[in-house]
C-alpha cells in the first residue's frame, strides 16, 4: 500500500531525486551512450550535475516550467507519476484554434519493464493516448475531428495533415478540453538539446511499456556497427482519388489517405522494430517517432498496461 502522502514529492536518496538543471540541458547522453536526464543531485553537497539512465529511477523537478516527473522501477514494473507538465516553452494557449488552457493533470501509469510481443499489432482508438514521455508529457496522435464533423464516415482528419487547423506549437502539440497538454508529433522542444549523429534517444514509453525512440538508429537493426541511419516508416499514401466521403486525391489529409506497405521502409506496421539500442544491447522491440506518417504510432505491438488504458467518448475538439 503506498502511504506517501505527496506522491510527486521527490525522494531525497542519492539518484533518486533530482532537480532538473534547465531546459537547455534537459536531455543528454552517458558515457555508455545512453540517453539521460541532466540533473542536479539533492542534497545539493553531492554533485553538481549528474546524467541519470533514463531506464531505471529519476525524478524532474523544474520550478520554471512547473514539471514534475518521479519514475522509479521496482519488481519488474516502472511506475511514473507526472503531472503533464512540459520542461519547455510552449505555443500560446488558448488560441485561435485550440481554446484550451494548460494546466496540471495527476498521472500515474505502472508499465510493464520486461513487456511481450503479442501475435498480432493493436489498432486502439480516441480518447487511447499511445504513451508517456521521459518528461511526464503524452504521446497522444488522434484528433477528435472528422469529415462534416461525422465520426460515422470514416474519415479522421490526420492531426499533422495540413487539412485542419488544430493550434499546434512547434512541438507538434497542443492541448485537450481536460487541459493536458500533449504531442501529436516529435516533441520538438524536448528534442532541441539532443545530441546530433548518433542513436536517436530513447525519449518514452508506450502504454504496453515497450521504449520510444526518436528518428535514428542502426543502419543494420542488430549491429551497433553498421552506422546510425534515419528510420522510415513503411506507410505511403494510396494512388488515385477518395472513393466517396470528401472525395479528391489522396493527399494525407485523412488518416485513411494511407496504408502500410511492408518493406517500403526499415520500420512495420506498429512503426517499430526489434534491434539492438544503447539501453538494450542485448535486442528489445521499440517504437521510432518519425517525421512523415505515422509519426506516432497508431498500433501497440504488445499488450495495454490496465493503468494505460483509457475507456469512453472523447473529451471533445482537441
């Protein structure tokens, strides 16, 4: 039974709990390779800065942007609690075009650390986020706008398509009725600091507890010599012209404007694959954030963490 009385209080024990340093460096990478939080150990005496494994505990605390993050990892299951708070700069919102305001949310997700393969990749659906960033921020791809505003005609307006105008930031997000904020797409402002030609960083984890990385990775998925590539999904848009609905060319305003072609690029159906990363040298099945569709997958190639998954209407336009 879990008797703490501030659940986002961070831990006081050596690299437990850590103040984040500052948005310039919120990200960064180890000695090893791997991806790490900068941050600046508590109590203050024990280090100036410290690079902590994104895979095992960590807290962020940032006083600026009012991030709280506390990850830790215990008998096979990491839980995180967050408060959806970004540890960057944001568009303005409300807007013209997304009414809503940011404000605090109370997650608290327990994610499988050793998760399987399923038989089969899972569709999922609104209001189903796919996962949580190393910064507490949601992966959360789907808009809740349709064709004529009829969620009956099959036709989902693709959030990053250029058919509808959702208020996004540079950072491919924005912000739901509930006021959590949250990616459409690559989290540019978490991504600002990263380092450049090497292995994309692991930057979340996907409500079946399966890593997210960002962009690159081994030219050859299973040999960390092969050189580090940009990875591309396997989708294209279908040839022709709508058959009913809005009619016209396929041009990737709608989410049906698309269809995976195996092989067409290094990654599957889920936008994921399985290799070797600097966290895992030993091999795991991870999702890659890309730039053109899906950006963010729309499948879950293992099983819903019960915490994860989310059941009933949308909460309205986002």
């Amino acid at each position: 039974m879990d008797t703490d009385p501030n659940p986002l209080e961070p831990p006081t024990l050596s690299r437990r709990g850590f103040l984040l340093a500052g948005l310039a460096g919120a990200l960064g990478v180890t000695a090893a390779g791997t991806t790490a939080v900068l941050a600046q150990a508590r109590p203050s005496w024990a280090a100036d800065r410290v690079l902590v494994d994104v895979t095992g505990d960590y807290s962020l605390v940032d006083a600026t942007t009012g991030t709280e993050v506390v990850v830790t990892v215990r008998n096979g299951v990491r839980r995180i609690r967050a408060n959806g708070l970004p540890n960057h700069g944001t568009g303005r919102f409300p807007n013209a075009y997304n009414p809503n305001t940011i404000s605090a949310q109370s997650y608290d997700f327990s994610l499988p650390v050793r998760p399987e393969r399923a038989d089969v990749f899972t569709p999922y659906d609104l209001p189903q986020p796919f996962g949580i960033a190393v910064n507490g921020v949601l992966f959360d791809p789907l808009a809740n706008e349709f064709w004529r505003g009829d969620r009956a005609s099959g036709w989902q307006y693709d959030a990053l398509g250029g058919g509808i105008d959702l208020g996004l930031d540079t950072s491919n997000a924005h912000v739901q009725p509930t006021g959590a904020y949250h990616y459409h797409g690559v989290p540019t402002g978490l991504a600002s600091s990263l380092p450049s030609r090497r292995h994309g960083p692991l930057v979340g984890w996907a409500g079946d507890g399966f890593p997210i990385y960002l962009a690159r990775g081994y030219r050859k998925a299973t040999d960390p010599s092969s050189g580090v590539v940009a990875l591309t999904p396997s989708y294209a848009l279908r040839r022709g012209t709508r058959a009913g609905g809005p009619g016209g060319d396929y041009d990737g305003t709608y989410v049906q404007d698309w269809r995976f072609v195996r092989g067409r690029g290094d990654l599957d159906k889920a936008n994921g694959r399985y290799g070797v990363t600097p966290e895992y040298p030993r091999g795991i099945y991870y999702y890659v954030l890309t730039d053109a569709f899906p950006m963010i997958p729309r499948r879950f190639a293992g099983t819903l963490a019960p915490s994860f998954a989310r059941t009933g209407p949308p909460a309205g336009p986002r």
